[in-house]
C-alpha cells in the first residue's frame, strides 16, 4: 500500500499559557479563555434535561500575537460525557503490569542499550530508531556530563547517535548501525539522539535530541530512504525558551499532525524556571517557522523514578487528544478535547475536571498504530526500577547500574479500547507487527 508507516501516538495541537515564539522571539499571553463558563449545577441540569452545550470547532485562527488558536475536536457537552465515563472506567481500575503483558521483541547488540526510540514502517520494513550505548562506559560518559566536559563527552562510546534496526517485523529486526553519530556541531557534542521520525510529504522528518555546553536543544534531519539523512543547516532550530530553565531540559520531540487546522504539532519536553517539569507544544506549517504554545501540562519533579516529564506520546483519536508520557515511576495518561492544554481547565464545571492518571510502569513508551490495530511499546526500565525498591536494592538514577535495565531491549502489548480507556494485554506471536 506504497509507504505505510507507523502513526506513532503523534498526530498534531493546544489552550494553556502560551507564548508567541517564531524562532527566537518572544511574547507570552495570559491563558486561551476557552468558551465562557457555566456554573455546574446548570451544566449538569442541561445536560440532563438532554441540551446540546456547543462551543464553536472552527479551524485555526491567528490570535493577536500571532499564535494560532487551534481549533477544538469535540464540543463541550460531548466532551463533558465521555470524561465523565473515562472518569467512571478509571476509578474501578488499576494500573497494568510488564511481565504478564508484555512481550520482548528486539534486542539491541550485546553490552548495548536502547532507551527512546521511534517506530516506523517504511515501503515493505519496519524500522526502529532508537538511543543506544556500551553500557560499559555509561559512568564515565554522565561524568562528564555532569562536569560539562562535552568534548570529553564526545569521545566516550556512550550515546553515540541512534541506532538504527530493520526488518520484515518488529519481532525480527536486525541492527544496521547509527546515524547522527558524528556532531553538526558544539551543540551536538555531548549527544545527538532521540530520534523521532515521521513520513512528511515525500520525505521522512526526524526531529532529535542535541546536548552541547549551551544546554539541550531540538534539531532536524531529512531522509528519503530511512538509510541516509541530511541535517538541517540551520540547527538547532529550538532552544529553550526564556520561560525555561536555561540550559534545562529541552528534549523528546513528538509530531503529529492536527485533523482540522493546517499546522504539525511538536510535543516536547522542558523544565521550567518555576521548578516545574512539563510537556510544552510547538506548531509549525513548514518546520521552518515555529509557534510556542508553552506547557500544555505541568508536573512536580519526581523524587522516585524518572526525575521529569519524558518521552510524550500524543495521539488523536474520534476527537479526543490522548497525551502519554513518562513521569516518575512510569507512564502517564491525559485526556483532553483539544491538543494545548491537557491540565483540566475547560472553560466550563463538570463533575470530572480532567486529570491523568498512571497507566503502569512504562519507560520511553509509544503508543501507535498499525492497520486497524494499536500496540505500545516500551523499555523495562521503569519496572526494573519497580522490582529493585521491591527487593532493597539501590540502583541510583544517573549510574551504570540503572542503566544496565537497558540491556533487555524493546517490549511490546497489544491495546484496545473501551470507549476512551486503552486496555493493554499479552499478543500472541502471530499477532506481532
């Protein structure tokens, strides 16, 4: 069926503070007002009584700083009754588990790990794009990134680009090599990894990952084949805003493209100036110009587990926004009904405010696509992290030792979904994309 790749949990939108920010500029605005509010009792009276609650779904508009306005996928009331029944499906369940569901499906070169990686189905192969290292000299790479000796850094085998594996499916892929190995420059010294690919027009875009003595960045690189990429001369092409924390985090690109409005969607990945972590939303129509829509959920940091928020995952699906991502002691799930802003605010009371919630003990997960059929997968890290405390063993983040979970490669499940709410269960091997 010509090129059919993988709709990774990314498609493409936002309503929390955001800031007009088109390559170095900047103007923050107070937060998208969203329809006016209702009182709850009202709300729910109507709603009752069987009245329609419409706020207006119309394509994009430029606000007065000209941000885009990105359109909502369901009207309130609508909206209001199916967080309402995920609200009630949530409260009668638990959090999934690993080895009762989960399946190992590739296992990267001994002594090497694989931590966050992208999915993607090329013309008759699968392709995984994934950050990778000798795990024997991962304490000596993070001290010296910790110490800020990038060019040091850069000579310590320890995520030396991503590594890149092929195959017929994803339980028999074969390791091919890296790319983004060599670095465009000082920027990409400390690393160039993390690798998310998408199919863009007639080319495949994958936006990564740099580290350098200014901080983290997002960078761009170009391929028609999946085998050979270019990249962009005008990396970076995203640092961290003046809203953030300076050489903070700035990381773990996800794109997806908005249904209605005319505008890609980059989920990453910051650490604000507050102290908060958070997954903040860029939009773009030619990934030349980018509009800041800041935080679209904020977080505490984690003081067990992964420190902040990693690794988001978004994905649309019958006009519900579905944010995944990686916080402490696995993975989160928020629900939103437009793609900026998955904190709750609505701009009317209902009895469910929004939220998240854990879904289980998942690191660097994906969530996506293939056919008619959803899959996540995910590394072990999280719930070896889980078995150790379980056990009394301190294996201290940032260390070999932590690290070394890596090993086990990448595992997948199944999903389904009841209404809203992705269930995730064991595949069976001929199931297996």
């Amino acid at each position: 069926m010509g090129v059919a790749y993988v709709l990774l949990l990314s498609q493409f939108g936002s309503i929390v503070p955001r800031g007009k920010t088109t390559m170095g500029k900047k103007n923050r605005n107070p937060m998208y007002s969203g329809s006016d509010r209702r009182s709850f009792f009202w709300n729910m009276a109507a709603m009752a009584a069987g009245a329609t609650l419409t706020s207006s779904v119309s394509p994009a508009r430029p606000s007065s700083d000209g941000v885009p306005v990105l359109s909502a996928t369901l009207d309130d009331a609508t909206w209001s009754r199916r967080l309402i029944t995920l609200h009630q499906q949530l409260y009668a369940s638990n959090e999934f588990g690993f080895d009762n569901i989960m399946t190992c499906v590739y296992r990267p070169p001994m002594g090497y790990v694989l931590a966050d990686h992208s999915i993607v189905r090329g013309e008759n192969e699968w392709h995984l794009f994934y950050v990778t290292g000798e795990i024997r000299y991962a304490d000596e790479w993070i001290a010296a990134i910790r110490a800020g000796n990038f060019k040091y850094a850069q000579e310590v085998p320890y995520e030396v680009g991503d590594g890149h594996a092929v195959g017929p499916s994803l339980n028999h892929l074969e390791f091919k090599g890296l790319l983004l190995d060599k670095p465009q420059g000082d920027f990409g010294l400390g690393a160039q990894d993390g690798s998310h690919v998408n199919r863009i027009g007639d080319e495949y875009l994958d936006i990564y990952t740099s580290r350098g003595p200014d901080g983290q960045a997002l960078c761009l690189a170009r391929s028609r084949d999946l085998e050979h990429w270019e990249m962009d001369p005008s990396n970076p092409f995203w640092r961290p805003p003046a809203y953030a924390m300076p050489r903070g985090v700035c990381k773990s690109a996800h794109t997806i493209r908005h249904p209605v409005d005319p505008y890609y969607l980059i989920y990453y990945n910051l650490s604000l100036s507050e102290g908060a972590t958070c997954v903040a939303l860029l939009s773009t129509q030619d990934f030349k110009v980018f509009h800041d829509h800041g935080p679209v959920l904020k977080m505490t940091l984690q003081l067990r587990g992964t420190s902040g928020c990693e690794s988001p995952c978004v994905v649309y699906r019958d006009g519900i926004w579905h944010l995944f991502f990686g916080c402490g002691t696995g993975m989160w799930h928020a629900v939103s009904n437009r793609p900026d802003n998955f904190m709750g605010a609505q701009g009317f009371r209902t009895v469910s405010a929004g939220g998240c919630y854990m879904l289980g003990p998942y690191h660097a997960a994906v969530m996506f696509q293939y056919g008619a059929r959803w899959f996540l997968s995910t590394t072990r890290k999280e719930y070896q992290r889980r078995l150790n405390r379980e056990a009394g063993v301190l294996k201290f983040r940032g260390s070999a030792a932590d690290e070394s979970s890596l090993l086990a490669g990448l595992f997948l499940c199944g999903v389904e979904w009841k209404g809203d709410q992705p269930l995730l269960r064991k595949l069976d091997l001929q199931e297996i994309p």
